[in-house]
C-alpha cells in the first residue's frame, strides 16, 4: 500500500535540499559522463491500452526513453545540482568507468593546479590534442607513419622509513608521427 508518511519524508527532504546553499569559499565542480544511451523514463501500456491493474505489470514488455547520459544518470540530471559551477565537464564514458579515464585526471590536475602543467590539455576547450581516425589515414596515405605506443609506469612512493614502495600501475598512451625523408 502507499505509504503517505514516507512521501511527507521525501517531500521534506526534497525542499532542505533544493534550498542548500554551499558555504561561501567553497568552489563546486562538476564532472559528468557522456555518450552512453540512459534511461530516463519508461512506459508500460499505450494510449489504446493503457494499464488499468498494477499485477498486469509484470507481464507487460517496457518501453524505454533514452537520453544522453553515462548509462546510470541522464545528463541533465548530473548537471541539474542547483550550484553555481566554478566548471562543468562532460566525459564521455559509463558512469564508475570515467573514474579511469585519464582524461579525468588531465582535468582534476589542472583544477587543483598539481604537478607540471599538461603541456597536451587545453582548458579553454577542454580537450586533449591527438589526431583523429581521418587524419592518422590521410597522413598514412601521403608517407607520413602514425603510430601508437602504450606505457605502462609504476608509481613508487617512500614509506615513513624511506623505503621504497611499490604502488599503483598507470598506463598512458602516446602517438607518434614522422615522415620519410
């Protein structure tokens, strides 16, 4: 049965958060994926048919509405946060899987000004410059070679007692372009 008491809970919860404010000083970023079909709404039943009794529900066939979103949440919902946004970043990719993408950490490096500079992102456009499908063909085409190199680095940090430890393994992708004579 419907809980009326839960949907009052719900609706409370609903009004303290859109009326949340962050603190003055404190910058909001945010990062959202891209380019992957999401489910925003779905439909059982028909303007001829339309359902008349809950229990039919299991036996009708859905019909999804997808939006552009990273397979979990739609994108205007990751950007729908009611924040004034210091950046706003799409990423294309599925929902935890963009937390690999090393285009992430091109962008969450130079927001928290870490490290060198990236000399290969640009923040302006928010990209990374690499040749596309079409131009590495056209460039094999006229003699000039493209070829792609994976590097797999091992990141080493010193313990407390100034070992040397083993960590996590980081794997970048380089492109490389040259022409004969």
């Amino acid at each position: 049965p419907f809980n009326s008491e839960i949907l009052e809970w719900a609706n409370k919860t609903q009004e303290i958060l859109s009326s949340a404010k962050l603190p003055s000083g404190v910058k909001f970023y945010n990062i959202y994926g891209t380019n992957l079909q999401t489910p925003h709404s779905i439909c059982y039943g028909n303007a001829d048919k339309p359902v008349s009794d809950l229990h039919e529900l299991r036996y009708l066939q859905p019909r999804f509405v997808c939006v552009d979103g990273d397979g979990t949440v739609p994108v205007e919902s990751a950007k729908a946060d009611g924040f004034i946004a210091e950046e706003r970043v799409g990423i294309p990719g599925e929902h935890r899987g963009i937390l690999c993408e090393p285009h992430l950490f091109r962008i969450l490096k130079h927001w928290l000004r870490a490290g060198d500079p990236d000399p290969f992102y640009n923040p302006v456009n928010d990209y990374v410059i690499l040749p596309t499908a079409f131009e590495i063909e056209s460039h094999t085409e006229k003699g000039i070679v493209v070829t792609s190199l994976k590097e797999e680095w091992e990141i080493i940090s010193n313990d407390q007692d100034g070992q040397s430890n083993t960590g996590d393994k980081m794997s970048l992708s380089s492109i490389s372009v040259s022409q004969e004579g």
